[in-house]
C-alpha cells in the first residue's frame, strides 16, 4: 500500500515544534544550570534596597518640571496588576518624598541626587550581572566603569519610566466618555511597547560583551513583558484572597509582599535573557554548566 505524502505544511510545522522544543529543553538547562532563582533572589533584594533611592531622584528631578505631589497620582495609575501592598508602600514613599521636595533646583538638590542615583544603580549592576551570567560572559572592567555604566542606565531607567508615566495620564486624562476606554487601552498597549523596546535595549546593552547581536527588539524582552503581567496579575490575586502576609509578618506584610513580587520580576527578567542567550547560541555548540565563566 503506497503511502500518502504529507501535506505541504506538515514538515514545516514539525520543524517549529522541534525548534520550540529544543528551545524551551535548552533555556531550562540554563534555568537549572545558573542558579536562576539563586540569581533573581539576589538582584530582588538589591533592587529593593535601590527602590528608594530610584524614588528619590525620580521625585526630585520630576520636580523641577511639574508638581511632586501629582507623583502618587500617577502611581496609582500603573497600579493594575500589581498588589495593593506593593503599590501603598511605593505610594507611601512617594508621598513621604514629595512632601519634602521643594522642587527648587540647588547645589544640595544636586548632590542629593547624585547620591540616590549611585545607590539606586546597585540594583541595575546587579541584574547586569545576571545577564552576564546568562550570557557566560566574564565582566573583567574596573568597578567604576560597572558602575559608571550602572548609572547610565539606571539614568535611562528613569527616562523609560517617566515616558510611560507621561503616556498613561495623558491616555487617562486626554478624554471622556465612550472613547476613553479605548484610548486608556492604547495607552496600557503604548507602555507595554515602550518597555519591550527598553528592556530589548537592556538585554543588548546590559552584558559586557563584544559582538552584541545587531537585532534590538528581543524575544526574550516580549516573553519577559507578557509574563511579568500574567506572573503579577496571578501574585496579586493570589496575595488579595489566600495570602496572609499581614497576619504573618504584621507591619513587614507590605515589604514581604514587595520582596516577593520583585523576586518573580526579576525571575522573568532573568528567563528573558537566558531564552535570548538560547537564541543566540549556534545550534552546533555544546555548554557545559559549573565551569569559569
């Protein structure tokens, strides 16, 4: 009985399932083999050191352009999807901070500054590092340069978040009625491109390496947006009706729940660019965990 041939598309559909396979095989070889969660514990807890900081020098250059008490208020907008704990102790912070600015620009101010940016790129140097091990890539510059290089993009940091804090009030501000809805739509859309397009910048830049790929927009930075949204939206939930933080930790509940929340971020974060490192590897070579990087 002679057989049938396949269809035309069969063996190309294979082949992406094969490829698919392979990806998702080698990206949790790499998961397993670099101590992700090990990692991510780490840049959660050094970004949670630098998340007050990053505040305070948000705060104080956002006033120099606009009032700082209109900063909780755009807080509270890009809060779905993230729990209300992590939400009321970044508002509270906020507020503490703004109170105080007096959104004068000064020698003090500057200074002060400053000092936030370097404390707050401890959590970029950090998470640089993770991609460097992502990539298996040694990071053999000074420690200033690190650092040096930290705060540039701890700089750009607050440039992306300013940019998608000016397209959300615009989008939640701009119009009434009907059309509102579908332009707060647009807007959430307009930020989630906006960090895309950052974080594949991130993923490039991050690593010290010396042939980047030329591509800039990165799977590893589409799977890392869509999933920190579905991993927070999940946590949220999960935080609002089974978790019992405050009973536990009492007043530590909100920083808890924080810490929680930036270790699974920064789980996702780091996955984005093992799946990138996975990507970029050729198909022929053979990585061997454990060994000096």
């Amino acid at each position: 009985m002679n057989r049938q041939p396949a269809p035309a598309g069969a063996h190309g559909s294979d082949s992406r399932w094969r490829r698919l396979r392979q990806l998702t095989i080698g990206v949790y070889e790499r998961f397993v083999g670099d101590h992700v969660t090990l990692t991510a514990a780490g840049v959660a807890f050094f970004g949670f050191v630098a998340l007050i900081p990053l505040i305070i020098a948000g705060v104080s250059l956002y006033g120099l352009v606009s009032d700082p008490d209109q900063v909780s208020d755009l807080i509270a907008r890009l809060g779905p999807g993230v729990p209300d704990a992590v939400t009321k102790l970044i508002e509270q912070q906020l507020n503490s901070v703004a109170s105080a600015s007096s959104g004068a620009l000064s020698v003090g101010l500057a200074a002060g500054v400053l000092v936030a940016l370097w404390t707050a790129s401890s959590g970029i140097f950090h998470l640089a590092e993770a991609l460097n091990i992502a990539h298996d890539v040694s990071d053999d510059r000074p420690f200033w340069r690190k650092r040096g290089h930290a705060v540039a993009l701890t700089l750009a940091l607050l440039a992306v978040l300013g940019l998608i804090t000016i397209v959300l009030s615009f989008s939640a501000t701009a119009f009434s009625g009907p059309a509102s809805v579908a332009v707060r739509i647009g807007g959430w859309l307009g930020a989630a491109a906006i960090i895309t397009v950052a974080l594949s910048v991130f993923y490039r830049v991050g690593p010290e390496r010396s042939k980047p790929p030329r591509r800039w927009i990165s799977s590893g930075a589409g799977f890392a947006v869509a999933a920190t949204v579905i991993a927070s939206l999940g946590f949220s939930v999960y935080v609002s009706r089974f978790g019992s933080y405050n009973e536990t930790y009492g007043s530590l509940g909100a920083i808890v729940v924080t810490l929680l929340w930036m270790y699974i971020c920064s789980i996702v974060i780091i996955v984005g660019a093992e799946i990138n490192a996975e990507l970029e590897r050729p198909r022929d070579a053979k990585r061997s965990f454990g060994t000096e990087r």
